[in-house]
C-alpha cells in the first residue's frame, strides 16, 4: 500500500477542486500536540513554516520593541484570567498604534526555513490568532464583544493596523520563503452560535479578511482558516471572498451532512476529527466509525477534503484509538478514492 506524502501539486488540486489524489490527503501530525506519530506508517502531507506575532508586552530576544503594546497607559493584568486580561483602554488607540510592531522583525522569521529540495510536500505558513482573537486577547473578551458597538472606530483602526502587518507577512512567506498557503486562526463561533451577528461580521471583519485572502492569491498562494464553533452562518460569506480551506466543522456544533451538502463543492473543508468526546472517551472502534463517517460526508469525486483532527491532541489521548484513526484514515482514505473512480492529480 501506497504511503508517501502527498506533493504539493496534488494537494493544491484537491484544494481548489480539481480532482482526487491517490488517497484522502491526511495532516493529523498538524494537531498532534507533543504525542509522537509515526511518519513511515502515517505520512503528512503538510509542512509547517511557523511565523511568530508579538507577545502583548514582553517584547522577543531578537527585538525588544516586538510586543503589541507599549504605551505608558498599559494596564496591570496580573491577576485577571486569561480571557480577561485588559492591555491597553480605546482612548489610547491612537498610542497603541503609533508604536505598533513591525512586521519585518527578525522575530517574525526566527522560525521559518527554506525549503528542503528533497521535500516535496505543500508548504503551510502559519500564525495563530487574526483578528476576532488578537482583539479579544489585548482587551479582554467582554470589552472586546462591546467594542463593535462602544467603540466602533478604534475596532477599525486596530484591525486596519492589524491587516497591514499580515500582508506583508504574508507576501514576505510566498516570495522568499516559498509557502503555496497561509493559515491562522480566529474563533468566532460558540458551541451553539457565532459569537456576534452577520452585520457585525460584515462591518468589522470580511474586509479585512478578504484583504487577506486577496494578498494570498496574488502572491499563489491559498488561505486557510481554523475557526471553531458553530460558524454556519458565516460560511457563505467566506466563499464569497475567496476562503480556501475551513478547519474544523466542529463536531455537535453544525450538521456535518448540511454542510457537506451545502458548501462542500465551493470550499475545501479541513474535517477536524472529534478531540471532545470521540477519540479521549471512544473505543477504537467508535474512532474507525467515525473515519469513515467524515470521509463518506465529505468526499467527492473532485477533492475538497483534507483530513485531521479538530484540535490538538491532549497528552491523555488513548494510543489505540489514535493508532484506529489513523490506519483508517490511510486505508479508507484509499479505498474511498476508488470507489469515487480513483485518482485524477
């Protein structure tokens, strides 16, 4: 049985929707958190060039100016919880901003590599934490929620600010350090519901967003985004600006079949695996089933499926079931594109 990574000219087809490689591209290894995999037995068919972002106050070993905020109006945090930590008040916006990190630092670069002439997999350039969760992280999750309406001009400058420093991050990871895609991260979903209406998703982040995903494409390169929670109602809106690839379809938050049915010809949908209740508390067998659950929802004859986890592995996480998901996922990952009509990239 065939095992090798995928290339990246297989995998950009199945992004955009050109057809099926010889089996279901996996990239487990991705969320696998500090639990050892095995790359001879379960390939991944990404590689990861990690980009650093500031830290709120603390500044880097390579640049000491690269921290987010360095205003003389910075708030005490110390004793607050993580969602609660406060930096900075609206009214110091324009200081904040006027001392804003460079996104030319070396700090930003400190990881990222060349590519390996020996590795043929796509190259994924990624940070983590965009717009919804940069803000919610500099201001505390309940200012943030009330800032759309309290504050509605420094939200614009902040995420204007925040926009300009990504894009040249991003053109900086496609032409000199040749990645074919971006990928971050912004929770904007509950378990039940997005976390603010589509009026202020449309207001406060599809520009921005599209700016983004604009920049990527002029440079070749696609965008991915990890988004927990139950963000249906915002899918459409992605499509229309150009999204590539959407992580997770989280499990008991969205119908999984509305959504294949929906959307999953028009996106690439990167099918996040049950990290909640199926692979800590399930049996080997209850992690098989729902392999074959996710691959039968979402393949189709031109591609548009990447499998692997919803979110990193926890140290717990039971061996067997891990080892369950992926032998399935590399043998029904094969057999399905037969059954489909096999490979055509």
């Amino acid at each position: 049985m065939e095992n090798r990574p995928l290339t990246r000219e297989e995998l950009r087809g199945v992004i955009e929707g050109k057809g099926l490689a010889f089996r279901i591209p996996m990239t487990y290894d991705f969320w696998k958190g500090q639990i050892p995999m095995d790359p001879d037995r379960y390939p991944g068919d990404v590689k990861t060039v990690y980009v650093a972002v500031p830290d709120p106050v603390k500044g880097h070993p390579l640049d000491p100016s690269f921290k987010w905020v360095t205003t003389s109006h910075m708030k005490s945090t110390d004793s607050a919880a993580y969602d609660a930590q406060c930096f900075f008040d609206m009214e110091d916006m324009d200081e904040v901003l006027a001392n804003f990190p460079s996104p030319l630092s070396p700090a930003v670069y400190e990881h990222a590599t060349q590519p390996d002439p020996n590795d043929h997999r796509y190259r994924l350039a990624n940070w983590w934490y965009c717009f919804f969760e940069r803000h919610w992280s500099l201001r505390g999750m309940e200012n943030a929620l009330c800032d759309y309406y309290e504050s509605p001009d420094e939200v614009h400058k902040l995420y204007r600010a925040l926009t300009d420093f990504y894009k040249t991050i991003i053109v900086r990871m496609a032409d000199e350090y040749h990645c074919d895609g971006i990928f971050t991260s912004d929770d904007i979903g509950t378990q039940n519901a997005p976390f603010f209406s589509l009026e202020i998703f449309r207001e406060f982040f599809k520009p921005y967003y599209k700016e983004l995903i604009d920049t990527a494409h002029a440079h070749g390169m696609h965008f991915w985004l990890h988004t927990c929670g139950n963000i249906e109602e915002f899918i459409p809106e992605f499509i229309e600006i150009g999204l590539d690839v959407l992580h997770p379809i989280q499990k008991y938050t969205m119908d999984e079949k509305v959504i294949a049915d929906k959307y999953g010809d028009k996106i690439c949908i990167w099918a996040g695996f049950d990290v909640q209740r199926t692979i800590p508390y399930g049996t080997p067998e209850d992690c098989e089933r729902e392999v074959r659950h996710l691959i039968d929802t979402y393949a189709h004859r031109d591609g548009r499926l990447i499998l692997t986890f919803g979110n990193n592995l926890t140290p717990d996480t039971p061996i067997p079931s891990l080892d369950a998901v992926l032998k399935t996922s590399l043998e029904y990952g094969i057999e399905k594109v037969q059954q489909l009509g096999g490979a055509s990239l």
